[in-house]
C-alpha cells in the first residue's frame, strides 16, 4: 500500500515527500514532468505589501517584525525554497519555504518555486506549478492521459517503483 499523494500541476518537476513533511519514501522522491505546461495556473504571481507580509508572518510565528526585504534562499533538488529569507529590523530571518506559503495562503503563494524581490514596499513574486508538488500531477497526467499513455504508464511514473495489483484477489 503506497501513501498516493497527488496536487494540481507541479510546475516541472515533483516534489520529495521529504522536502514538504519531513520524511522520505522511495516513491515520491520526485520526478521531471513536462506534461503540465497547459495547466491553469502553471506560472502565477502576486503583489503583496510587506506590511501585509509582516503581519501575516509574525501571526503565524515568525520574527518578522520591522521586516524591509525578501530574498530566495537556497533551493533544493525539485528547485522549490528551502528557505526564503527575510531582512528586518533585528537582522537576517530564514523562513522554511512550506511555512512562508502557509503563513501567507496555500492560494495567494500557489507553490514553494517561486522568485520573489521586493520594489517600493511591495513583494513582487513569481511562481510556477500550483500545490505542494508530491506524488502525482494531476495536469501532467490529464496530458499524459491524452497523449495515449496508459492509467499504469501514468501511475508508475509518478510513483515509480510501485506496481498496480488487485488485493482483493479474484
Ligand atoms: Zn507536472
């Protein structure tokens, strides 16, 4: 029995399980996917006041008072944020990337790749692929579906490893 996470489009490549929740299984390492680039939204963005930014961060825990720039942190293998890192009054703040989008709105910030730089006390930032990113992409399978790849090409490619078998034996 596999843990069959899935989202929306993953924007190029899925997402490690461990990258997002901490733990690793060898199905959901991550994977490329060029099969999403029709989906709505692939690439998204947002301008967002760091006032805004601030308060919603510090609500959710965070040190982000006096908060005057947002940079990209360091990224990891799928080329999400690790980190996004935060500039305020008291100094230098590392955010996890997964607490940022939560901080702010698993719809305003769609998924952890994404550029983000601040002009004239906005944040102006820039993603592609809409989820957390782990499993199977649900607009890269819909693609795949309609080039003719078959339901078991699609899930073995998205949980490679694993194989479709019927437990209720016949
Ligand atoms: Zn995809």
């Amino acid at each position: 029995m596999i843990q069959a996470f899935y989202h929306s489009n993953c924007g190029g490549h899925t997402e490690a399980a461990e990258n997002v929740w901490g733990y690793g299984l060898p199905y959901l390492q991550g994977v490329s996917c060029s099969y999403c680039q029709t989906a709505n939204p692939y690439r998204w963005e947002q301008r967002i006041p760091l006032k805004k930014i601030e308060t919603q961060l510090k609500g959710a825990g965070y040190a982000a008072a006096g908060l005057r720039d947002i940079r990209p942190g360091v990224r990891n293998k799928s080329g999400r944020l690790n980190e996004v890192i935060l500039s305020t009054a008291r100094g230098r703040v590392a955010v996890p990337g997964a607490g940022f989008r939560k901080a702010l709105g698993y719809s305003v910030i769609k998924s952890t790749n994404f550029e983000v730089r601040v002009v004239d006390d906005d944040a102006l930032i820039n993603g592609t692929g809409y989820g957390h990113g782990v499993g199977l992409c649900q607009w890269g399978a819909k693609q795949r579906a309609a080039d003719g790849f078959t339901y078991r090409e699609i899930l073995s490619y998205y949980y490679p490893g694993t194989r479709l078998v019927n437990i209720y034996g016949e």
